[in-house]
C-alpha cells in the first residue's frame, strides 16, 4: 500500500542524487515515458526534488512492494511494456542477482514538478 504524505516512513538508505542514474533511464524520465523506479533502498522522502538536466521532478509516493506483485500496468511506469521486459533489464544490470518473488524494492514514484 502506498505510503502518503505526512505518514513516517525509515530512514533513507541513498540519497536523491542516485534514484536515476543510468543513461537510458534519465533519457526515459525526461521523455515522460518513466515515472517510478524500483530499489533495494529508499532513496528519496515524499515532496523531494530530484533534479536532471536542470528538469525538476517531485517524488509523490514512496512505499514498499514485492517483485512478486509487479504487474504488467505497474511497470508502465517504470518505462517497460511488461514486467518480464523490465526483469531481463534489472538482471542485466545486476548479473547474479536473483529474481525472487518476495524480495521487497522501495518504489519511487515522481512526477514532473509544477514550477
């Protein structure tokens, strides 16, 4: 269930700055095409400004899931058609890691923000 705003969430694990990094899915952020990203740690608290190339998006929900429970309509968010797509992205990412249904990821959902 998504976290709201006002409602405490556990320390950040990363900061800001790194919830978006890979080319590609800067790129995908800046196209419109991506407005969540998964991680293993929270990087981000809600109403936070991420910035890239001078573009300024605010993080509206942070909350926690398990990869068990992506959905194909989830991951649209994320950029991908579906979640096997995303899956065989993450894992080339992160060769090794296993794909486990009850792993939980932080996610983080973005919009850009109103200047």
């Amino acid at each position: 269930m998504p976290e709201r705003k006002g409602q405490q969430l556990p320390p950040k694990t990363c900061t800001i700055e790194k919830l978006v990094t890979n080319k590609h899915d800067v790129e995908k952020v800046l196209a419109g095409t991506k407005s969540a990203t998964r991680r293993n740690g929270r990087y981000a608290d809600i109403g936070e400004i991420m910035v890239l190339d001078d573009k300024r998006f605010v993080v509206d929900q942070v909350y926690q899931q398990t990869l068990g429970e992506l959905t194909d309509e989830m991951i649209l968010r994320e950029g991908y058609a579906t979640v096997e797509e995303y899956k065989q992205s993450i894992l080339s990412f992160h060769p090794g890691m296993p794909w486990l249904p009850e792993m939980t990821v932080w996610v983080h959902e973005f919009q850009m923000a109103k200047e």
